[in-house]
C-alpha cells in the first residue's frame, strides 16, 4: 500500500498537521496544489468537471495529495463562489504517469486581466529517506522580484550551519521545460530546524526570513518544496513551504 503524506506550513513558524491518503490500489496517480497567488481569490481543484478539495485554497495553502487515476485528466482551478464560478486558469489535459506525483503551483504573472495566473508542475520525488535527513528544493513565484540567494540556517547545532541555493530569479510566465525540470530536484541537508533567509542575490541584504520545524515524532526528516511568493497587490514578500513526506 502506497502511502503520501501533504502538510500545510504556514509562514511565520512553519509547522503543522497533514493528511495521510492510503492507496490500497497498485497503482496511483497524485497532484496536490498550491495557491501561491496573491491577487487570485480562494479556488478550489476541479478534476474531471468535479470538486477534488473539501476546502478551497486561500492564498499561501495547499492541498494535501489528491488520488487521479493515470492518465490525461482535465483539470481547471476555480472561484469557490457557487455563484461566480469562475475558471481562472484552466491547465488543460494533463498526463498523470502511474506511480508517479506532482506539485502544481498557481501564481501570478501580472501580464494581463486573462493571462495572470499561470501554473507551473513540479515532478515530486515520493522515495523513503532515512531519518534524520531533510530534503529541499526552492521555487521563486514572486512575480515582481529579484534574483535571490536562499540560506538555510541550521539552528540546532553550535555553532549553527548553514547551505545557500544561490541566484533564484522569477521564474517568469513560460518557464522552459529544462528549468522545472532543475527546479523539481531535491538538495538533501543535514536533519535539524532552520530559519531560512531570502536575500538580494551576491548579498547579506535579507529581504525576510521564515522558521521551518522539520520534526515528525521527534524524528527530523522530510521532502520539502519551498517557495518565495507575494510583492503583488500590496503583498510582502514572504515564504511558503509544502511538506511532501512525513
């Protein structure tokens, strides 16, 4: 039985609870989705013409893993207003490989009043690490800003320690395939709690900083998708996390 976890961090002291979806079929196919727009009202997942999110997803949330059976699946993100449903951004037929899952990121582009949220699919990778390792990976969907260093600062050791992904820009409307691509893979770092820091990239200016606990039992240990998002419609910057793994 396949198991996969999705968590909802929030930015200030990111921690929480998720959701365990078991799939007692062989075979799977999951998305979970992030609003990680601004200036896009709460929406809910609709798949197949039908409602996949019991709560629809307001700003800086996600999704836990929602089941899709392989193959091409239609999916829209909609106004959870019963009496506006609007379609905001329609990501057309998709192709759910077996066994396989996905992050699908919803933000803004700011191009036009039609053409300002756009999606981007991250390839997620479901294997079991070992306890006490910790795996990252970084997205900057923060439309209106500059390039950015990320530090993340071990705070559980003396002296703290710390890794950088360096020079992470916007990724821009129409991202090529080979940036996702480099963008979906984990960097793996020692197990512990960090305060992660965006930076004007090549500098020590701290443009704002979250905390990230990344303990399960006790245990450090999880996949996480980090992602910088606002500077939209009076929004600060600020740092959303996903928690693919428990």
């Amino acid at each position: 039985m396949k198991k996969i976890v999705g968590i909802l961090l929030s930015a200030a002291v990111l921690a929480g609870c998720g959701k365990t979806i078991d799939y007692a079929q062989p075979e799977y196919s999951a998305a979970a989705f992030v609003n990680a727009s601004p200036s896009t009202p709460i929406f809910n997942v609709i798949v197949d013409g039908v409602s996949q999110t019991a709560t629809s997803l307001v700003y800086r949330s996600n999704s836990a893993y929602l089941n899709l059976t392989p193959g091409t699946r239609s999916i829209v993100l909609r106004s959870n207003n019963p009496a506006l449903p609007v379609d905001y951004v329609a990501l057309g037929a998709e192709n759910f490989e077996t066994n396989k899952a996905a992050t699908i990121i919803a933000y803004d582009t700011l191009q036009t009043p039609t053409s300002k949220l756009k999606f981007v699919r991250l390839t997620d990778d479901l294997t079991t690490i070992v306890d006490g390792v910790l795996r990252v990976r970084f997205i900057n969907v923060a439309v209106n800003s500059v390039p950015m260093d990320v530090t993340l600062l071990r705070t559980t050791v003396t002296p703290n320690d710390s890794v950088t992904i360096t020079n992470q820009p916007y990724i821009g409307s129409s991202p090529a395939a080979a940036t996702v691509s480099a963008i979906s893979q984990y960097r793996q770092i020692p197990g512990g709690n960090y305060t992660i820091k965006l930076k004007a990239a090549g500098t020590q200016t701290v443009l704002t900083s979250a905390n990230i606990a990344t303990t399960v039992g006790g245990i450090y240990k999880g996949n996480f998708t980090l992602y910088a998002t606002g500077t939209a419609v009076g929004l600060p910057l600020s740092i959303g996390a996903f928690r693919q793994l428990p």
